[in-house]
C-alpha cells in the first residue's frame, strides 16, 4: 500500500515531446503524489495520450525527464510488470476467447494473480468460451481491465477507456476500476473528456491544455481555492494580495461580471461582490478556456497576415 514516503507516482521536469514541427508537450513539469486516483483531462490534441504514452515507455522525451513510480519508465522487466496499461480502444485478440486472454497474460506476467482474474471475469458476466471479438464493447472493456489488473500493478493507466461506451457499460467500468484500485492498492492516471468520471472516481486532478500543464493537485484543495464572483468590473482592479483572475465573463446587466478567482486561504472573505464556490467543470472549462485564448488569437493574427 502506497503511503507519502513512496516516491511519487509520476514526476516530471522540464518534459518535452515534438514530432517533427509539432509539439505535443512543451515543458512540462508535474509531481503527483503516491495513493491518487488521477484525472487527467483537456481537449484533443492536447498531449494527454501523449503523456500516457510517455509514462508507459512506449515514447521517449525530446528533452526533460520523466519518473514513473520513482524510475524512468520501462526501466526493465521490473519496471513493466508495476504498471498496467489500457489504451482507448481496450485492445483485445478477436480471434482469442476469454479464457485464450487469461492463459496468454499468466504466461507473460510472473505475477499474474489467476484468482482475482477468474474471479472478475465471472463477475463480468464473461464465458471463458467467448470470443473476444464477438463482446460488446463493454465487456471488451472489462476484459481489458481485467488483463490489467490481473498482473497486481501498483499503478494503472487508462488512456479513454469508456469513450465508446454507453452509460450502462461506463458506469461498470468505472465501478470496477476503482474496486480494482483498492484491492491492488493501486494508483490510476484516467483520462477522459467526461468531467462526471473524473468527479466519480478521482481525487487528484491534471489539466492538460495547449501542450502544458495549467493547473493540478488535489480535487478538494483545488475547489477550496477558487472562486465564483460576481460584481462590477473595475472591482476586479481592486482584488486582495494572492487573488489572481482566472476567467471572466459579462453578466447580462452590462455592468458586472462573472469570474473564476483563485485565492489563497484567508481571502474569499476579503472579496467584493457575491462569493460563491465553483464547480468542478467551472474549474476545468475556466483554465481550458484561459490556455486556449492565446492560440486562438495567434491563429486569428496568421490568418489576418495570409489575407
């Protein structure tokens, strides 16, 4: 069971992944603590299976570093066999049925716990005679879940998972991830574009936007921070030391404004006009928004050049 001794579950410094022209990730710098359930979110073409990739040692870095559970990812046999994998499209062999997946993952994984295997698969509802081509995607998704655990990882690592799935099969899903979390003792990175898996399952969160990292921590503490105002404008000009704006928004009366503050403890009080705490998709929507306004108005100068 991990504890705030072990090393941190990923550590980053100065990360940087380009593929030619492109940069997917742009100096990137990220300690996440041990015993999280992480949620790393942002929009397409952010770096999130960019980043996922890295972390498994399926990439290398263009520059900067990047620790998995204290060591460089795929460092070894060793290394692997401590984190399991689950890429967005839960990859599984067709032609194999359940009970094929079950003795190839006992044959590459000395740690292979049958037990726990077999015991989840009947949970599922899967027959050992299945092919696996012929499952729904939820229970290709079970499946796939099920490989991951099985190997006892102490970190798991779900790139979209559930995107394809319908309510009923993500709601399984993650019903099960985290009961895989806290039998294992695990720690688990998910990413996912749907805010109410991140608030379902997870404790720490990463925003990921425009190539870096714009904001993570702890779920708890990051609400806690941060703010929902309402009052005129040039009040905004008045704000306390440690309150720093984060987005903005007109109200419909022309004369206030709605905005997103982040604020040291002890300053909430100090704010003018209405306080009201945030939500969890405010949060997110507010740094996206804010890390998406400087590409947007790059693109609308280039544009403005080409004409």
């Amino acid at each position: 069971m991990p504890n705030e001794q072990s090393p941190p579950v990923l550590q980053a410094q100065g990360l940087t992944k380009r593929y030619g022209r492109r940069t997917a990730l742009n100096d990137v710098n990220l300690t996440i603590p041990p015993g999280r359930v992480i949620g790393l979110v942002g929009p397409n073409g952010a770096g999130k299976s960019t980043l996922l990739h890295l972390a498994c040692g399926l990439t290398e870095p263009t520059s900067g570093w990047l620790n998995v559970l204290g060591s460089r990812p795929a460092a070894g046999a060793a290394h692997l066999a401590r984190v399991g994998f689950v890429a967005q499209d839960t990859p599984v062999y067709g032609s194999f049925s359940v009970a094929d997946h079950l003795r190839l993952g006992a044959r590459l994984n000395p740690s292979w716990d049958r037990d726990l295997a077999e015991r989840r698969i009947a949970r599922a509802g899967l027959s050992p005679a299945q092919k696996a081509g012929r499952l729904s995607g939820g229970q290709r998704a079970q499946l796939a879940l099920t490989i991951a655990a099985a190997t006892r990882p102490e970190l798991l690592i779900f790139d979209e998972p559930a995107a394809a799935l319908d309510p009923l099969a993500r709601q399984a899903f993650l019903e099960n991830l985290l009961e895989f979390v806290t039998e294992l003792g695990a720690g688990a990175v998910l990413s996912s574009h749907v805010l109410g898996d991140i608030e379902r399952v997870c404790d720490h969160l990463v925003v990921l936007c425009a190539s870096r990292v714009q904001i993570a921590g702890d779920i708890p503490d990051l609400l806690a921070a941060h703010h929902r105002l309402v009052a005129p404008r040039e009040e905004l000009d008045r704000l306390p030391g440690g309150a720093e704006v984060i987005r903005v928004r007109e109200e419909n009366d022309g004369r206030h404004v709605s905005a997103l503050v982040r604020a040291d403890a002890g300053t909430p009080s100090a704010l003018p006009g209405s306080v009201e705490p945030v939500t969890l998709e405010e949060l997110v929507l507010a740094y996206m928004t804010r890390a998406a306004e400087p590409a947007a108005r790059a693109g609308a100068r280039a544009g403005r050049g080409a004409r």
